[in-house]
C-alpha cells in the first residue's frame, strides 16, 4: 500500500518486541518496508468477521487494519497505532 503513515512509539515498540520474541528483524526500516506492500484485511470467516468487529471497537470504528507477511497494522487516521501478529499466540511470551 503506497501511503506514508506516521508510526507511534507505542507501535515501533510493539514491532521491536514481538519481532524479538520470533527472532525476526523488528528495525524500523523493516517496518517501513512492511507497510509499504501491506494490503487492507480482509474477512474470509466468521471468525476474522468477529476479529475485526472486535479489533474495531478497541482501537477506533475508523481504524483500518493492515496486514502484510503475517503482521497486522492498525491504523487510525494517518498513525499507525500499533502493530500486532495476526496468529495471537505470537504476539506474546511463551
């Protein structure tokens, strides 16, 4: 997706985390590089339906949720707010 977002601290720290804990790149410019070919999601189940519903009432009913190579930005206005795994047991400590 081709749009410049600015990208909180709590969502460069949320990327850095939980890149960490999958051993991945969780630099700033492989943020960057994700947000930069990241599509809208899209629900294909009754459960990303509910997800997103959810997603939507915590964050922002205008928040769009992004997804690019198994990561998940929400985006409200032009902020990227945080940045999460879309598989929910990645995103925290095992």
């Amino acid at each position: 997706m081709k749009k410049e977002f600015k990208i909180t601290d709590h969502a460069q720290k949320q990327f850095r985390d939980r890149a960490a804990l999958l051993g991945l790149n969780g630099s700033l410019k492989e943020l960057n590089r994700l947000l930069s070919v990241a599509v809208p999601e899209t629900s294909n189940g009754k459960t990303t339906r509910f997800e997103l519903f959810k997603r939507s009432m915590l964050y922002d009913k205008r928040a769009m949720f992004l997804t690019a190579n198994g990561w998940r930005f929400v985006v409200v206005g032009s902020k990227v707010a945080t940045v999460e795994r879309v598989k929910p047991h990645e995103n925290y400590k095992r």
